[in-house]
C-alpha cells in the first residue's frame, strides 16, 4: 500500500531564508506522481508543484522546487527566499489508481 | 478563473439531518474527486467519479454516505442523517483525466467546511 511520511509536524522559519520540507513515500507502482499543496488559515487546498516518477530532472516552480530522491524515495520541497506570506500548513501526496494518499502535513510558520 | 468551485462553503447541520454538498469542476474537466479532512490531518480520499458513473468508491463509508455525478449539474456528495463524527472539511477536485501514473494534477475547490451540532 502507498504511504507517505512527513516527520516535522511544525517548522519556524525566519523571513527570506530557505526552508526545506521533508517527504518520504512507500509505493509499489512502478510509476507515480509526488505532489505538494500549500493549505493556508482559509482553508483552502492550493497545488504548488509536481514530480513524476521517470522525470530526469527536478521540478522547479518559482521559489519551489522538488528534491526528489528516488532510490530514498524521497520528495523534499524546497522553499527559497521564505515570505510570511508562506506561513501554511504543507502537504505531500502520491497518486495511487486515481486517488492521492497524504501525508500528516507540516505546519510552516515564517517569522519576520 | 474558473476554478473548482464547492458550495456552501459552510454547512451547519443537527444530529439527522441531510446534508447536500455541491462541487462544479474546472472548465474541461470530467473527473471529479471527493475528500474529506479532519482536523490536524491529511485528506483522505472517499470516491472518483466521472460523468454519469461512480469509479472508485473504496473510501465512501458504506452507510449513508452517497455520490453523483450527472450528466448536467454539478457533482454531489450527500450524507443522510448526520452524526457529529461526519463533522469536516469536504473537498472536490477535479482533472482533465484519471490521475493514475505521470499523469494529470487534481485541482482543488475551497471545499466545504461541515459542521454536525
């Protein structure tokens, strides 16, 4: 069954450095997707990046940008230049026969 | 934008009642997914649909727990005399096709936020 663990339940952060959040995953698709959403205090779920599994390079959006491990089946998001506008509950996913399986998340809270 | 849209964005129901959440996909898209969230917690998947027919049913709880799709209208998740355990944030995505693989993003609506008294 696929998994997906994210060990720091909350990170502060100061303004303007660099933050990385941790992923880990267990699947035994041989193709996949990894997936992160952002889910500000209004709730709302917002896609920020995507790595599929047979993609030679990491996926960069903007100041995010995807550390993908895939022999230590790991997805680490990568946030440059942190805003306080980041402060977000940040969750990884996986795909899996149409459905996206989560992990716990990780409270990001940047201080200025 | 025509994003995924959900209403109400609140719902406040007693012990009983029914509730009816509603889910209208992204322009172009004829797959729609239903999650639900807990408080402190990831989302966790109920049921993948598609115009007219249910795919994946495998996280919907047996009971009172329902899903349509039809072929006019948005898609609608209903759940027939609540409890107070059914209390949560209820969220539709939708894609352009079935995410399995390297394929499609599901994006996400603001999803509805269920409160049981």
């Amino acid at each position: 069954a696929q998994k997906i663990t994210q060990t720091q339940p909350g990170m502060f952060v100061q303004e303007k450095e660099a933050v990385t959040l941790d992923c880990t995953y267990d699947t035994s698709d041989p193709s996949y997707g990894l997936f992160w959403y952002k889910q500000p205090s209004s709730g709302e779920m917002i896609f920020l990046i995507y790595q599929g599994s047979y993609d030679q390079q990491n996926a960069t959006e903007g100041r995010y940008s995807l550390n993908f491990q895939k022999a230590r089946k790991s997805a680490n998001l990568v946030i440059s230049a942190s805003q306080l506008g980041d402060s977000a509950m940040y969750f990884c996913a996986i795909n899996s026969n149409y459905q996206l399986i989560w992990g716990a998340g990780t409270k990001l809270i940047i201080k200025p | 934008n025509a994003g995924v849209m959900q209403n109400p964005r609140h719902l406040v129901r007693r012990r009983g009642q029914e509730a009816r959440l509603r889910c209208s996909p992204m322009k172009g898209h004829s797959h729609v997914y239903w999650y639900r969230q807990l408080p402190e917690e990831g989302l966790k998947f109920m049921v993948y649909l598609q115009k007219e027919n249910i795919i994946d049913e495998s996280g919907m709880p047996k009971e009172r727990f329902s899903a349509e799709f039809p072929k006019e209208g948005p898609s609608i998740l209903r759940i027939q005399q609540v409890v107070r355990g059914d209390s949560a944030a209820y969220f539709c995505a939708s894609s352009p096709r079935g995410t399995s693989g390297d394929t499609d993003t599901q994006y996400f609506g603001p999803g509805t936020r269920l409160t049981v008294l």
